[in-house]
C-alpha cells in the first residue's frame, strides 16, 4: 500500500504547539508534528512520526502524546521512550534527538495492532491542533448497504459491500458469520474461507471508525458454498476402515462424508494437505462418533505417527494444513481433537466430550485456525490437570517436541469463536499457552462447573500468550468446583525471552464469579508487561465476585 499522510486526533496532519515560557517577540521553537502511515497489513499498521521546528530557536525536547482506540495497541517503536497506559501513549525524546534545530526535522516511529488511528494528540502539552482538545467521538458509523455475495467455492465465499460513511473516518469492517465475528476488512470486499461444500451460510457486515464505534449490523445476505472444488468429489463411509481408508488417500477439494454410526479405532491424517481453495473437508452428523479405545503399543520420545503406536486420539491430524472438521462427535478417547502443524484448519459444530485429558488442542504451530459452534464437556477423566476444553500452543517444557518454529510452538492466530465449553471440564476451558500471539477468544459460553483445580487450573481463560482479544464471552461457576478467578494472565519465562501473558485485551466479558472468584480479571503481573500492557475494559461486566472485576486499572 502506498504511504499516506493520516491527520492526528482528526485535525490537520501538520500543526503547530509554540512551547510556553517565552514572550511572543522572543526566538522560541514551534514544533509541527505530522504522522505518516508508512505500511498497513492484515491486522495492523506501521508509522513515522516526524517532528520539525519551524520556530526561531532550537528546542531542547519533546513529548507526543495520545491515544488509540478500543482493539488498537502500540506492539512496538523506535527512535523514542515510551510508556503506555491502557489505551494512552506517551512518547519523549531519545538522548540524541531531543534538539531540534530550526528548519530541521527527527523521526521516531511505531506498530500498531489493529486499525484505530491516533486522537487526542499534545506535543509537549500542548494539543496538536494548537485549541482545545477535540471532542471525544461518539458518533457510529452508517450501516453498511448492498452487502452481496460475489463468488463461491466449496470452501469459501467472497462478499461485496458499499462503504459506510462516518463524521471522522471509517477505518474498517467486521463481517459476521451468524452472530460471530469471521474476518474483519479496510475495504468494501472480503473472503471467508474454512467453509464446508454444499452448506449455506449466512453473513452481516458492520462498520467501525477509529474511536471504536461501531455501526449496527446490515441486512443479512445468504450464500452456499458449491459441492466441491476442482473435481476433488466426496467420499462417503460407514465403517472404521472405510474412514481410515478415506483419511489415508485424502487429497485437495475433497469431501469425505461420514454416516451415522460409532467408528472405533485410532484415525490420523499424516501429511494430507488441502489447498487454501481447495480444504479437505471431514463431516458427518452429531450421531457419527469417533471413539479411540487406545493407547497402544510402544510411544515415541515425541508424539509423531509411529507404525505399532496407537496415540489414543480420537481424530489426529499431523502435517494436513487446510482442513475442515464439521459437525460430528468425538467421545471416550485420551485426547479428542489434536493438530500437530496443520494450520488453517477449521473446526465447526463438533462435539467432544468423556476424555481423559483435552478435548482440542491447536499444537506444533498450528497456526491460523478457527473452532467455532461446537460444545466441548467432560474432560480430564482421568489426567484432571490435563483436562482442558482448547488448548492453544505448548508449555514451553514441552517445546522440544512441539517447538517446530525457531524452537517455539507458534500456533498463532487461532480463533476461539461461539462455543459452549463445560460443564465438568476439568481444567481450564481455554489454555492459552506461552508462545503464542494474536489470537481471537470471542462469543464462547463458559460453565466453570467441575473445574478441579489440578495443575493451577482454576479460571475459565489462562492467558499466557501475547497479543490475544478475549471479548462478548459469558462465563458462569457453580459449585462443586474450585475457582479462583475468571480469567488470568502468567508471565512464564522463557528461552528465547518472550513477552508472555502481555498485550491482551478484554472487552464486554460478562462474569458471574457464582460468590466464590476474586476477580473477573486477574492480571498477574503490572510492570511485566509495561512495554505491552494488558488492557481491561469498563465494558466488562461482573457478579458475585470477592473482590471485584480487576485488580488492574479498568479502561473506559
């Protein structure tokens, strides 16, 4: 994208703060500040900001300051000292860029997650626009209109719509899948992929400026993915070996279509790849059961498919990225779902439940996916500690064997969208592990019931990760069970040092605590993460809770 000069706090991109102190005949500085977005990408932007003296005097420092809008975050800068308070940044000079000569200019610069511009700018106190601070911007968006389907595939459909207007600025939109938040778009065109062939679905858009109103949804539009994709054909099974079968010659575009019935044994997928058009699609109804009655035989150091080796998973998929799962169960098995380096797999409308650990684990770099509308109870019958409802990368303990990226497990980026996790998950219902970034946690149903306790798993959410948004989720305790708070940040240490447990944000989160949790948000950890502060939101709602909402400051 080519650079364009953006305006800051919405007045002229170019102004002028004379610095106080000096009377109007003497040589004084005037700092003009300007921000020029020098790079946008899916999910954030990049920024100079330049400073130049137009005065009659040199200056002997300065300070910017200002704030971003709700789901926008600084995650970086350079040539300058930051700090940062929930949605406010403050930026002084570095030891060698503070005078600034007449007529010359200096730069420092920034990287921002999320969309929002800047607003409320001062340089040295002073609001950029040279009055009165603007005011704040409560103002929605208009509706999007004309919201269209423009092509389909068996695995996605692209969507088209006429721009909304805003008194500020529109800065993007959100397409909703159902009630859900899919993909978010800087135009007016969008592709949702990780779709099942032959189903209709049915989306709304909605706008948002850079203070973070947004618009209400548009007129829903209803489009249905085709068949199938480049000839790839569906496969249907009744049987055990007919899906073994079915999985082991799986290729790009196909549909392999179970019927309903119990398939016993163990099921991997072991380098079946889709294609980003072209996904390989497993389905069945609610009554085809996979169950794995395993393990079996002699385990490797590390877990990789090997010949006599039955893992005991119920459905294991390892170096198949672009896969769909739709729609059946998956019960009475050692762990439920696992993803070992198959990104872009999505996961719609399952049932995983009675495990002995975790029912959905998104391991080995699994980056890039999604599990959506599915119900996940009764885990951790036997390895309570171990029993958590999704599980988003590895400890890194365990990075030996699962950290196949730069010695990370980097599965980044998945989204947790509109499930209902619990009752009687024994650990926690989301596991967000060290290592991983920029993940979505959003629209999920909690029922903290059960929760044992084992292991530290005593919250709904435990976010060790960097970078996540965790909002619009309802999470409920009820005895028996031990609770000690909704959600949690931990700030592990690790090698190579990572941000962990930093950079998060929670919004519209309603909490019932059920009189037994202190807090509905428990940052471990303040001055860890001053760099990348985690950021509670006052939309965040709680009841019977010990001790309140946070213990860390709240953000309007």
């Amino acid at each position: 994208m080519g650079t364009r000069a953006l305006a800051l706090a919405g007045v002229a991109a170019t102004v002028a703060a004379l610095l106080g102190g000096a009377s109007a005949q003497a040589a004084a500085p005037a700092l003009k500040a300007a921000v020029t977005q020098t790079s946008v990408w899916n999910g954030g932007y990049g920024a100079d900001v330049t400073i130049t003296n137009s005065g009659d005097a040199a200056s002997t420092s300065w300070t910017v300051e200002f704030d971003l809008p709700s789901g926008t975050a600084v995650t970086s800068s350079w040539s300058s000292v930051r700090t940062s308070t929930g949605q406010h940044h403050r930026f002084t000079n570095a030891s060698f860029n503070g005078a600034v000569k007449p007529g010359v200019s200096v730069k420092f610069g920034f990287n921002a997650s999320g969309g929002g511009l800047p607003v409320n700018c001062t340089i040295n106190g002073v609001p950029c626009g040279g009055g009165t601070t603007p005011p704040t911007d409560t103002q929605a968006p208009t509706v999007p209109a004309g919201l269209r389907s423009t092509g389909v595939t068996s695995g996605s459909v692209s969507l088209a719509w006429t721009a909304s207007a805003d008194d500020v600025g529109v800065t993007g939109y959100e397409v909703l899948l159902g009630n859900a938040v899919s993909t978010t778009a800087t135009g007016t065109t969008a592709t949702i992929s990780g779709l099942s062939p032959a189903t209709a679905y049915s989306f709304s858009v909605r706008a948002r400026d850079a203070a973070g109103n947004r618009s209400a949804a548009s007129t829903a539009v209803s489009a249905t993915t085709s068949p199938d994709s480049g000839g790839g054909g569906t496969v249907d099974v009744s049987t055990a070996a007919q899906l073994r079968a079915a999985l082991a010659a799986a290729g790009p575009g196909q549909t392999i279509r179970m019927a309903a019935g119990t398939y016993r044994g163990s099921f991997v997928v072991d380098g079946r790849a889709g294609t980003p058009s072209q996904p390989i699609t497993l389905s069945g109804p609610r009554d085809a059961v996979l169950v794995n009655d395993g393990p079996a035989g002699t385990a490797p150091s590390c877990p990789v498919p090997t010949a006599g080796w039955d893992s005991g998973y119920g459905l294991w998929l390892f170096g198949s990225p672009y896969w769909n799962l739709t729609g059946f169960t998956v019960q009475e098995s050692k762990k439920g779902i696992v993803l070992d380096n198959s990104h872009h797999t999505t996961i719609d409308a399952v049932s995983v439940h009675h495990l002995d650990e975790e029912a959905v684990h998104f391991r080995r770099s699994s980056s890039d996916g999604v599990i959506r509308n599915s119900t996940i109870t009764h885990t951790g019958l036997v390895q309570p500690g171990y029993g958590e409802g999704v599980y988003l990368g590895s400890a890194n303990s365990n990075w030996a064997c699962h950290g196949n990226t730069g010695g990370i497990d980097r599965s980044d980026r998945v989204q947790v969208l509109g499930n209902r996790i619990g009752p009687n998950v024994a650990a926690e219902a989301v596991d967000v592990k060290e290592g991983t970034y920029d993940g979505v946690i959003r629209g999920n149903t909690f029922d903290g019931q059960g929760i044992t306790g084992q292991n530290s798993a005593d919250s709904w959410v435990d976010v060790k990760g960097i970078g996540y948004l965790i909002e619009d989720n309802t999470g409920t305790f009820r005895s028996p069970g031990t609770f000690a708070n909704g959600y949690e940040t931990h700030n592990t240490s690790t090698t190579p040092a990572l941000p962990n447990g930093c950079g998060n944000t929670w919004r519209n989160n309603r909490s019932d605590l059920g009189g037994v949790g202190q807090y509905a948000i428990n940052i471990t950890s303040v001055s860890k993460c001053t760099a990348m502060p985690n950021v509670v939101h006052s939309s965040n709602t709680v009841t019977g809770a010990v001790k309140g909402l946070t213990n860390a400051p709240v953000t309007p």
